[in-house]
C-alpha cells in the first residue's frame, strides 16, 4: 500500500480550515505523537500560501507539508486525494452541496472521515448511504465535530457519564458573550450563513428526507414525564437570562448519539432540550421575530437571493462576506449551561418506567473562547487525532460507521484533552429535590 498521510485537511485555504493548521501543527506533534499531515483544495498556489502566511505566524517553518490538489467537483481527485490519507478532515461547505463527494471517496478509499457540518439533513443523509459499507470498511464517518454539536452531545453524554442514579432528561442553555465592546466587523463567516439559509430554504424536502431517516433508524424511546419544549421566550435562573429555542442540528444529533447507546450501550435515553440566551427580553424577541423574517423571506427565489447576498442586513453586522477579524473572533466566549434532572436510583436495565417524578437535580457547564473557529478547530483536529490514536475506544469497538460525536467519543478521553486546551466541561453541582 501507498503511505498515507495521517490527517489531511481539505478546503485547508478556506476559512475554517486555514484555522485548524495552528492546531495540528501543535498537537500532532504533542504527547509523544509524531503524526504526519498535509493540506488538500482547489488551487496548490493557495495552499502554499496559506501554509507560508500560517507557519509566520505561529514560527514554524511548514515548507515540508504535502500539499494535495482536489477539487470536490471532481470526483477522481476526491479518490486520489482519499488514498493518500488515513483520516480527513473535511471544511468544504456547504454540505449539503459538497460533503457527498468527499465521504463517497472516503469509505471507497478506507479512509475516516471527519467534518464540521451542522447540517442534520446531510448528516442523517450520510447515515442512510453509508450506515452498512463504512462499517464493512471499518471507516468512521462523523459529522458535527464543532461548535455544533461537541458541546451538547458530548456533554450530554459527559452529563450521563458522571451522574450517580438515572439520568432522565437535559436542558442546554447557549450562551455566546464578549469580553471587550462591539466587533468592529463580522462574527462569523458567510460560509455558516450560506448553509443556514439553504437549510430553510429546503425545509420541505428537509422533512421528506427525516421521514425516510425515521423510518430506517428507530428513535429511542421517550420515557415519562416527557420533556416539553417550550417555544415562548422564558426566564431561566441557572442562565440568568431569556431563552429562545435553539434550533440547530444539536438537538436531532444528541438523539442520534442516545439513540445509538440505548441500541448499542444499554444505557437508558436521555431527552434533550435546546435553547439560546440572551440576556434581555427584547433581545429574545428580536431573535424570535428575526427568525421568522428568515424563514418567511427563503422560501422565496428573491427572499433567498437578498439573504444571501446581504447578510449583514438581517443580522446586525453578524455575519458578513467579509473575513472576520482575528481580534473579534479571539474576544468571544460560549458558555453552555445544562440542567438535569433523574433519579438517585440506579434503574435496574435501559427499558424501566420510574412512576415517580424526578428526586435529583444536576448543574454543569461547557465553556470556552473563540466559539466559532478556535473552538472549533480544536474540536476538529482533537477529534481527529483521537479517533487515530484511541481506535479501540470508539463506538463499534473501533469498527467503523457512521456516528454523531457524543456516541462516537463516549468511552475516549477526548473530554479530558478539551479540558487540558481550554475547553472546559464541568460538573457544578447536584442537589436531590424534595
């Protein structure tokens, strides 16, 4: 067999993946490791930029790093590029335009996959493809290795992991701050943007899709008392703040990864609620009314073209075609709250009904800074890495397919390493109800 390169990263001149270079020119080399990696896209001039501006910047010379050239509208180069790696780590997006190619190339190649979608069509898409053939090539195929959905699904099951008795259900409160005044640009790259709209945008075959997901692949069974969701803006003292729904795909992976250790683990299904805070009423309503306007306004042709092409007008200056600053972006912090509730008593298997309400209460938390590219990129590389060197630990009992993180990364020490690189997951307090 050729040699293959350890991680690859693709679209490494993309935004994203400029931001993952730092990481995994530090931590492949960190504990020992000695793990080998280059960069892959459309244009070697690029890379070998982007490579040069990178390597100034952190002091290191990455002259030597392989450059690969691959373009996803070209499914050769999708397989070539494939073959030359053990593992990659996929930044092109959207994904629901562009991350079929690539996982086809990598399950024909034997090669893991990794990516940083929040995109639960294209995610649960995958699954339906490949649910079989990545397991018989004993390949992982796993998307949301960011912001969205690490925090909540992996915290989630960190949350199960670390709670004495039965966990029952899960309340995740979003919470995304500053540390110095107003941005003087953009927050978030348009690349997220341009995936948000196309996702309402397809709402309705979004939905046919869900239909045909649901119905391969059971949901795990929702024990009483039933967790409501509440769509109503709210106070919540453990945020101290007001909620609005947090729809993103983080809700549709958690239950995707319980789902998986109730069929696979025998660990009973946690429920899971989502929600974003935002520290005044207003500000939830405005959230809420502007959700409404983008959601009214992609369905249709010109709606969706004026979305796309001033996004700065329907998000304050959040997003933005222009490049975010590197001093915006370093200046934000995510912190993640979660409420759960269950019982002091150990059920006695996965399938019991407790016919009393809930006795016990559990406060933690997931925080970090530089939630939508520092954060994320460390995610990424560190799930990468992890997946290389803990093999025997993940999902499957290291044989491959296609899973959510919080299922895929349970039983590894993942948790540990964010934790020793400043993302911290913490257990603050639990407390029996009387």
């Amino acid at each position: 067999m050729t040699h293959r390169l350890d991680i690859v990263i693709f679209g490494a001149s993309g935004f994203t993946g400029m931001h993952c270079i730092p990481y995994i020119a530090k931590h492949s080399k960190e504990n020992g490791r000695n793990l080998s990696w280059g960069v892959a896209g459309r244009s070697e001039e690029k890379l070998k930029s982007v490579l040069k501006e990178i390597g100034d910047k952190i002091d290191s010379n990455l002259d030597s790093i392989e450059v690969i050239v691959a373009d996803v509208k070209d499914p050769a180069s999708m397989l070539r590029m494939a073959k030359q790696a053990k593992l990659i780590i996929n930044c092109v997006g959207p994904y629901r335009f562009f991350g079929e190619s690539v996982v086809d190339a990598c399950v024909e190649a034997g090669t893991h996959h990794i990516d940083v979608s929040g995109e639960s069509d294209y995610m649960e898409a995958m699954q339906l493809k490949h649910y079989q053939s990545a397991k018989e090539k004993g390949v992982y195929v796993i998307s949301g290795c960011g912001l969205e959905c690490i925090p909540i699904d992996l915290g989630t099951v960190f949350l199960q992991q670390k709670f004495e008795g039965t966990l029952h259900s899960v309340n995740t409160y979003t919470e995304l701050s500053r540390d110095n005044g107003s941005p003087k640009g953009p927050l978030f790259n348009y690349g997220t943007w341009d995936s948000l709209i196309n996702v309402l945008s397809n709402l309705k075959q979004i939905q046919r899709e869900k239909k045909r997901f649901n119905e391969t692949f059971k949901k795990p069974p929702v024990f009483s008392p039933k967790l409501a969701f509440n769509l109503l803006p709210h106070y919540v003292k453990i945020a101290k703040g007001w909620t609005v729904p947090y729809l993103t795909a983080d809700r549709s992976v958690a239950r995707r990864s319980q789902s998986y250790l109730y069929e696979n683990e025998n660990i009973r299904p946690v429920q899971v609620g989502t929600y974003l805070i935002m520290p005044w009423l207003m500000g939830a309503l405005m959230v809420i009314f502007g959700g409404l306007v983008l959601a009214v306004l992609s369905r249709f042709k010109l709606g969706k073209k004026l979305l796309l092409d001033y996004p700065e007008w329907f998000t304050f200056g959040l997003f933005s075609k222009k490049t975010p600053l590197t001093e915006d972006i370093e200046n934000c912090r995510f912190t993640i709250h979660f409420y759960g509730l269950g019982w002091k008593e150990k059920t006695a298997n996965k399938d019991e009904q407790i016919n009393k309400p809930p006795n016990k209460a559990v406060k933690a938390l997931v925080k970090g800074s530089n939630p939508g590219y520092g954060a994320t990129c460390l995610f990424l590389v560190l799930t990468a890495i992890t997946l290389l060197t803990e093999t025997d630990k993940m999902a499957n009992k290291g044989k491959g397919g296609v899973l959510p993180p919080g299922a895929a990364f349970a039983k590894t020490t993942l948790v540990d390493q964010l934790n020793r690189n400043g993302v911290t997951f913490e257990i603050l307090s639990e407390e029996e109800i009387k």
